[in-house]
C-alpha cells in the first residue's frame, strides 16, 4: 500500500474434526501465516485446548472467535 501500512491474514482453521484443524495449523506455519483463528463454540472444551497447546507448542498465535459459521 502506498502508506506502508501492513496488511494481515488470518487463516481459519476451524474444522469438522480436530485432525483436522491440526492439519490446517500446520498448513498456515508452512506458508509463514503467524496468526490462525478458530471457532470456539463449534470446536468445543477438548479441541480448544489441544489446538491452543498446539498453538503454542509451534510458535503459532491463535485467535478464537464465537462467530459458529466459521
């Protein structure tokens, strides 16, 4: 942009099943996207922790949202 302003992405990784999240996060630190967002409510207790463990195992940053039609 001509102000220098620097544009974000944040890759969703909600998913039908945690494999599959975990798929998707690992995707997103392989194209060098350092924030990954999830759906709280559609993940559940279980899967929001161990993806945030995961996040933070792998240098990732996530951001949880309650959107429900991620």
């Amino acid at each position: 942009a001509e102000t220098g302003e620097i544009k974000g992405h944040y890759l969703n990784a909600t998913a039908g099943t945690a494999e599959e999240m975990l798929k998707r996060a690992q995707c997103a630190k392989e194209l060098c996207v350092p924030i990954i967002m999830h759906d709280y409510l559609t993940g559940g207790f279980t899967v929001n922790t161990t993806f945030a463990n995961y996040c933070r195992d792998h240098g990732l940053l996530l951001h949880i949202h309650r959107a429900m039609h991620a």
